[in-house]
C-alpha cells in the first residue's frame, strides 16, 4: 500500500473509481508534461486540461444529468478531489464553478439559471469566481459594503471584492450584496447574490500580485453594474442563509488538508527509499497518523452533505484543523528534507519546499480566519 493509498483507505465500492482517476492522470501528465503544485486548486490554472478532466467523466460529478453531469454523490466528487490534489493537478480553472457555484445553482437557482450554467460547469470550459471578501470584510462578511439598488427590470451593484481568485480570467462571479439598509441588531439580514458577468460594463478587475510574482487574486470593482432579475441567485434577502452553505461546500473539502500533499508525499516516498532512525519514522507516523484522523472528519462533513444535513460547525471545524496541519506539515516537511540522503531528490523536495512556505500564511486565512471559525464552532455547539 503506497502512502497515499494510506490516506485513502476502506472506499469500498469507490475503489474503482478511484483507480480510474489515477489511470487517468498518470496518463495526462505523461501526454502533456504538466507538473505537480502546492496549492494546485488555486494556483494551477489550465484551461485545456479541465476541457479533458471533463470529456473523462471527473467534473459536474454531482450536477445531475439533465443539466451534463453525471448525477453522481459528494462522496464520489470527495475520492476524484483527492485524486486530483494528491497528483497536485492544475484544477484551478474549473474548481470555483464546480465545488461552490454548481451545489448553489442546484439548491437555490432557478430552472433558467441551471439549463444556462450548469451544461457549462459540467464540460469545464464555464468559469466562476466567488465575490464575498472585501477590504473591510473578510471573515465578518456580515460587514460587507457592496450595495445593490433597485433599478428597472434589475439591479445596479457597486462596490468592491478582493482576493478575488481567478476573476481575470472567470466569465461571471457569484456576488453578495446587502439589497436592504443595515439593522446593526440583525447584521446578517439584507443580504442577497447575484450572478455577474464579469465583461459587463462597469466592472473593473485588477491584479494583485503575491510576493513570489504570481497573479493568482484580485480586486474586483462594481461601478454601477446592471444585473438583471434573471440574474438574482435565490431570493432576495435570503443571502447569508445562502452564502454560509456555500462556505460548507469551501471550508470542508480535501484541499483544507492536501494543498500540501504533493510535498508530504515525495518526502514520505523518499524517505522510503532507505533506513531512517526510530525518531524520523516516529515524525512520519505521525504525519500519516494527523493526516488520516482529519480525513475522517473531512470526510464525515462529505458525508453530511450527501445526506442534505447542515454541516456548516463541521465544515469549520476541519477547516482550522485542516488548516494548521498543512502550515505544521510544511515545517515538518523541512525537517525530515535533512534525512533525505539522495542530494538530487533533496535539492528537488526543498524547491518544493519553499514554495510551500510561500503559500502557508495563505492556508488558515482563506476561507475565514481560523480564529474567526473558532467562533463559529463554539456557536454551533451552544458554548457562545
């Protein structure tokens, strides 16, 4: 049993499936020579590789087959995310539109809104960005500023997003708006989202640059933007009901757990090709053991979602977790580099390694800062 397979242990009847992805993505790298990221489901944009992820049957898993996909469970997208993240394939072109945005479409969209996306989704080629954060709104999303006024047949929104990922390159955003005057004793009420061309008049996106050089983010400007009521996701008022569903979907997946992987397991791998001291296989073990007990849980939440049950204080919960083992996995990972006795495979693995560490503030704040979920974990069990 390799490493991975380690981590992904008693699938029972998804074993097929999962050795189907792994056929394929051997395959695809070989074909076309991509490489492994850290990260990959951000930063690994490829527009040509989600085209054949597609035509092989590994996205829209859970849209159903009348609007292109294939009617499949969570679960099923659940061993395909792992797959996907544990190869460090580049997914970030169609990863927003079909882990957020489809679930959205099916649970709050109209019947016009899905025949119109969904197909899209499903065939990897419709892309989507998600509009929440904002320069005084990032965890406290109940502090959102972009307004959006009713106007004949529609709506004008103005206002600003930020750390908008892939927006320079998405056709449309999921945006949340406040749609009524603030009540400060109700600061979630008032809220709804829209589906906005990201090419419509008004709308300004620019880059923001990380500090290794790359544009991954931005900062998205809505001057004025028409919208119209075709446009509106689910009702009107109804926004953070709607949002902090999404924020499930986002906060519980793999990626919460395996932005990393790709470095754990080449080092875990290399370590494998000769003797190590009692202590280093004791680090490993319990990089193996952590990164096993938060699958479960990540899993658990998967599980949840399948069955139509909320699981907003679980998907928070394996987010921090999952979070801080990815930025304590990367440090760890720099230790165990030092027992590498293979100077090319070392070299190899701290290239990899420093990028990691670039990524690793990002990890527990995307998504809602982690002291922020903590927050909303002792709500959810009824200790706040």
């Amino acid at each position: 049993m390799s490493e991975f397979d380690a981590l992904c242990a008693n699938d029972g009847d998804l074993a097929e499936l999962r050795s189907t992805v792994r056929q394929f993505l051997v395959a695809d790298r070989d074909t076309f020579g991509w490489q492994p990221e850290i990260d990959s489901w951000l930063t690994s944009w490829d527009a040509a590789f989600s085209e054949r992820l597609a035509d092989a049957g590994f996205v829209g898993l859970t849209i159903p087959t009348e609007y292109g996909g294939h009617g499949l469970g969570f679960l099923h997208r659940y061993v395909v995310t792992e797959e996907l993240l544990g190869a460090g394939a580049p997914v970030a072109a169609h990863w927003f539109a079909d882990r957020q945005v489809a679930p959205s479409l099916l649970t709050y969209g109209t019947e016009e809104q899905r025949r119109r996306l969904l197909p899209g989704i499903a065939a990897g080629t419709l892309y989507s960005a998600i509009g929440m954060s904002e320069h005084g709104a990032g965890s406290d999303l109940a502090a959102t500023a972009t307004k959006a006024t009713r106007v004949d047949g529609g709506w004008a929104i103005s206002g600003t997003k930020v750390w908008t990922s892939g927006g320079h390159r998405a056709h449309f955003a999921i945006v949340l708006a406040r749609t009524s005057a603030l009540d400060p004793d109700h600061r979630h009420a008032g809220f709804s989202q829209f589906i906005v061309a990201l090419d419509s008049p008004g709308v300004t996106i620019s880059p923001i640059v990380t500090l290794d050089g790359h544009h991954h983010f931005n900062e998205v400007t809505f001057d004025e933007v028409r919208v119209a009521d075709a446009d509106v996701l689910g009702e009107i008022g109804d926004g953070w009901h709607q949002v902090t569903a999404e924020l499930g979907f986002e906060r519980s997946g793999p990626e919460r757990i395996l932005s990393t992987a790709t470095l754990v397991i080449d080092v875990i791998r290399s370590l494998g090709k000769q003797t190590v001291d009692d202590r280093t296989a004791a680090e490993v073990g319990d990089l193996l053991g952590r990164a096993m007990a938060l699958r479960q849980l990540s899993v658990s939440v998967a599980r949840a979602l399948s069955a139509g049950k909320d699981a907003a204080t679980r998907a928070a919960l394996v987010k921090d977790l999952g979070t801080r083992f990815e930025q304590q996995s990367v440090e760890l990972c720099a230790e165990l580099i030092d027992y590498v006795s293979d100077d090319a495979a070392a070299e190899r693995l701290r290239t990899v390694l420093a990028t990691a560490r670039q990524h690793s503030p990002m990890f527990t704040l995307r998504g809602g800062t982690n002291e922020v979920l903590r927050g909303v974990i002792a709500r959810g069990l009824g200790v706040r």
